[in-house]
C-alpha cells in the first residue's frame, strides 16, 4: 500500500492503478488481521469444560 502510494506521488504510473493497488494492499492488510484474530485472540478452547 505504501509503495503503491509512493509512485503515484511520483507520478510513475497511472493514478487509477496506483489507487487500486492501494486499495488491494489495504484489503490484504484488512484479510491479515482478520486471521490474526481469529487464530490469536477469538479461539475456543480445546478439550471438555472443567
């Protein structure tokens, strides 16, 4: 997303492609915490109940 930014800042490519590949790396970025919350911090406990 970063990097996306930064060329278009530099006017190195179209802004419609550095705005959609922008928007992509946000999604990833979005998807990556999303997986993180599932695994780290909304787990159900394995095994009976005590």
């Amino acid at each position: 997303m970063a990097l996306a930014l930064f060329i278009s800042s530099l006017n190195l490519a179209p802004q419609l492609v550095t705005t959609a590949a922008a928007i992509a790396g946000f999604v990833l970025l979005m998807y990556g915490v999303h997986l993180g919350w599932l695994v780290f911090y909304d787990s159900d406990p394995d095994g009976p109940p005590s």
